[in-house]
C-alpha cells in the first residue's frame, strides 16, 4: 500500500487525497488548520517549518504539494515552502509532485508546451519559475526526484473564490445576466477542469516510462493499474520535469453562448478595462496582483499537453461533459 502527504487541502488538494484514498493508498493530508479529509489522517503543518516538513513526510512515498498562499503573500510564503519542502524529501526519501502554473512562461506567442523559454517579468511568475528552479537543481544534483505539473486557470464543479471561470460567472450567465471579467472575453484561453489536474497529478507520481502507458488508457486508468507501486521504484524517466495538463481552449464569449444554447439564457460577458484594474490596484493590493499577471486574457494564452497526453495516457473531459457538470453545481 502506497503511502502519500498531500499538502494543502483546498480544491485540488481535497479531491487528490479523495482519489487516492478511493483507490486504497494511505494518505495524510496537511495543512495549517488540520483540515479533516473523510479517509485520510489529518496533520497541522506550518509548510514552511523544515523540521515539521520532514517529520511529516517520513513515511510518504510522495509529497503533493498542492498549497496555494493569497497572491499578496507569495514573495513572503513560497521560498520558504519550496526549501522546507525540498529539506523534507531529502531526508525522507519521498518524491515530489508540485502543483503548478503557467506563470513562467509569461505573455505567450503561441502554444505553451512544456519546453517553453520561461519568459516572465511579473513578479508572481518570477516566484514560481525560481521554485520550479530549486526543485529542478535539487533533483539534479541528486538530493530528491521531483516534478511539476503545470495547468492553465481552474474550474470545476463548487469552484468558488476569485476563480476566473468561477461560480460569479456561471451563476451571471445562468440568470441572464452579465459576467464582468478580466481581460478581453473573445480571446482564447486554456482551461483546466479540476478532476483532470488531479489525474494528471497522480499519473505523474506514477509514471514509469512512456512504454508503460499507452494512448489507449485513460489517466484514471493509468493511475489504478500502477497504484500498488512502492517507495523507492526507478522513476527517473519521468522526473525531474514538467508536465502540462490537458486543457479546453476557448474563449469566455464562446462559454457563456455554450450555455445560452443549452438553458435558454441570455447571459452576456464583458470586459474590466485594465486602465481600471490598475487604477484600483494602487489602492488595492489584490486587484494590482490581477491586473499584474491580466496579460494571460489580452492575448491567446493556449496550453500544449501533447507529451502528458502521449506518455501519461491522460487525456481532458470531454468540453460540453465538463463545462454542463460546472454549471449543474451552481444551479
């Protein structure tokens, strides 16, 4: 039996340790508040602390890292994590699955694929791309096997917060009414359903080489048939890398028309001008950090999960199945 820490427990946390304790591993999920997961122990960890890291990792085959702290924080809550994190999977043995963005590759020309130059300048995206940065030079200089699975914006059933395509917009569109967006809503944008970057999660953690996991599988599958894999298996193959989870691409125009068609609704979707993000973010911390990384809704911001798809056998929900599963949450 596997044994697993999950860290973090919000909306890709929760259901990561859900999956895994449905297909019989061990899991202890940790968090600040030691919240409680049905099937799984509950830990209080202050991620940032190396030494309660690495007590609560000893027994973990892998490490999810799936914490995600307010954007205001994150210059002050990510380096720390990223080290203590690292200092944890050193001593323990365990390895790491890192739950990521885009970010580092800053404003797109094309389709981001996992071998894109990281090109940011926002500071937010420079965090990120410097954590990836630690785990990867950890790994190669042979400390921890580690991997990061990137995804595009979230969403997905109760997905609720400041989430992009979140429960404001459903329930706009839902009551014919008018969903207030960043960016340009005609453009193009990647989406990522949110049991699809749990799968692509645990398919990551479970690879063992693209001979093991042919096209023909589904990710859900793929995971099940290597879930009675061991600590201290040869994973090199798939380590030490980046995996792009499969993603809709299609512009919030065309969601919000998708659900007029389907519930007879008149929903309409408009556009925040960014000369009025930035204005309120000079007196609104949050609404600056929006509109600081608003450039990925400017300009077509697209995924490429080509490798996840071909070597982990992972493949995106079925658009109308995911978006229509969404929108029955909020009604």
């Amino acid at each position: 039996m596997t044994t697993h820490l999950v860290v973090g427990a919000g909306l890709i946390g929760r259901p990561l340790a859900e999956r895994l304790v449905a297909r019989g591993d061990t899991v202890t999920v940790a968090t600040r508040s030691g919240s409680a997961v049905v099937g799984a122990a509950a830990r209080v960890l202050d991620a940032s602390d190396p030494a309660a890291f690495t007590r609560a990792a000893a027994d973990a085959a892998t490490i999810f890292l799936c914490t995600n702290p307010p954007y205001t924080d994150w210059a002050a809550s990510w380096p720390p994590v990223i080290e203590a994190a690292i200092d944890a999977a050193s001593a323990s043995g365990s390895r790491i699955v890192v739950m990521g963005n885009l970010y580092p590759y800053g404003s797109p020309t094309g389709a981001m694929s996992e071998h894109s130059p990281e090109t940011t300048t926002e500071a937010k995206g420079l965090i990120r791309r410097d954590g990836w940065a630690r785990m990867r030079a950890a790994h190669d200089a042979g400390r921890i096997q580690a991997v990061e699975v990137r995804a595009s914006d979230y969403f997905g059933p109760g997905a609720t917060g400041t989430a992009h395509l979140g429960e404001g917009f459903f329930r706009a569109i839902l009551r014919s009414s008018t969903a207030h967006v960043v960016g340009k809503p005609h453009t193009l944008h990647s989406w990522s359903y949110l049991p699809d970057i749990v799968t692509t999660l645990i398919a990551a953690a479970d690879y063992r080489g693209p001979q093991h996991a042919g096209a023909e599988q589904t990710g859900a599958e793929h995971a099940g048939a290597a879930g009675a894999e061991q600590k201290g298996a040869d994973h090199r193959g798939g380590w030490g890398r980046i995996w792009h989870v499969p993603s809709a691409t299609i512009s919030r125009t065309d969601i919000a028309g998708h659900l007029n068609a389907h519930y007879g609704t008149r929903g309409k979707v408009s556009g925040y001008p960014q000369w009025l993000l930035r204005s309120l973010g000079v007196v609104h911390p949050l609404t600056h950090e929006v509109w600081a990384s608003s450039y990925q809704f400017v300009v077509p911001f697209e995924i490429d999960s080509t490798e996840t798809q071909r070597e982990l056998g992972v493949a995106a929900t079925p658009w109308n199945e995911a978006l229509l599963a969404t929108a029955e949450s909020y009604r």
